[in-house]
C-alpha cells in the first residue's frame, strides 16, 4: 500500500513524516476510509527517538491548551490548532494520539480529517483559499501603505518616502499566494 525505502527512496520518510499519500495522488486510485481508531493509529503513529518524542509532546500540549482556549473565546479556532497538536502526537506519543481523536470536544472532527485520508471537502477548500487570498492581500496592502508609501501620495512613486522599497509586501503576497495554491490544488479533496 505504502512506498518502501527501499523503491522510494526518501519519499518514505516524507510519507510518514508530511502526512503524503503519495501513491494515491500518483495513480488516482480513491482514498480508503478508515473506520476505527486502530487503523487510523496503525496508519499514521510514528515512533520518534525519546527527545524528539518530549519535544513533540511539548509542542503539541502548547497546540491543545491554544485549542482549549478556543473552546470559550469566541472567534479562537479551535480545530486549526488541535490538527497540528495531533500531528505531533502521531509522531510521539500513541496514548495522546488517541486521546485527540476521541476528546468531546474537537476529536469527531480530528477523527474525520484522518479517516477520509487527510481530505477536506471541496468547499472547506474553497472557503480556506479564498481567506489566505483575501488576507494576504489585505496584509500586503497595509504594510506598502505604512512602510513603502509613507507620507507620499498614491500616483507619484518618488514622493514615497517609506523604509522598505516593497519587500515586505512582496514577500507577503508571494506567501500568501503560496498558500493558496497548496490549499487549491495539493491538498486533496472528498
């Protein structure tokens, strides 16, 4: 089912590391869905070396109580931070892997995204892409504005008198379409 090292080379390791399901995306056979908690373990646990493994859970904690967080603070995610916090669990610690798949609050939908192969519905994409775009456009916008435009006027490029020539701009609008695209077309959807 899964690349080895041995015909993949490295891809492997990604695999395991990313989260990829590389040998579906190649041959475009459908994603199988995982029914239990058992198979959604024996498919994406990892076992880390003992630091790693502290570090992971470390992280991850810091990702649950953010999540916790927005389970009372109204406009907190809630569910954007306990993805990452059960990535890092799946790389650590099988006992907190489990635990974030099955919580009350945020496991049903941690459990889904796993079961359906690390999918999103071609909605939830759409509604994702389109906030990155907006975002990322907005916050483009506002740093040329404080920090190229300055006190200049819009129409005379030599009365901008900012410190930054655009770069910081730029570099927000490359990110953000950067984002858009992984978004739209490398995560895979229902």
């Amino acid at each position: 089912m899964y690349a080895t090292k041995y015909d993949k080379g490295h891809w492997f390791k990604l695999h395991l590391y990313f989260g990829l399901r590389i040998f579906n995306d190649r041959v475009g056979e459908p994603v199988k869905r995982l029914e239990s908690i058992d198979e959604i373990v024996d498919t994406y646990f990892v076992h880390s070396s003992p630091l790693r493994s502290k570090i992971y859970v470390t992280l991850g904690s810091f990702f649950v109580l953010f999540a916790i967080i927005g389970i009372w603070l109204p406009g907190w995610p809630t569910v954007s931070w306990a993805v990452p916090a059960a990535f890092l669990f799946s790389l650590s610690s099988e006992k907190l892997f489990r635990w974030s798949l099955t919580n009350n609050y945020f496991g049903s939908a941690l459990f889904e995204y796993y079961a359906t192969g690390k999918t999103l519905s071609s909605h939830v994409k759409t509604i994702i892409a389109s906030f990155i775009f907006g975002m990322s456009f907005f916050s483009a916008y506002f740093v040329w504005e404080i920090s190229t435009r300055g006190d200049g006027t819009l129409a005379d490029t030599s009365s901008w008198n900012g410190a930054d020539p655009g770069f910081g701009a730029m570099t927000i609008i490359l990110v953000g379409l950067i984002g858009f695209w992984y978004v739209l077309f490398q995560v895979k959807s229902r």
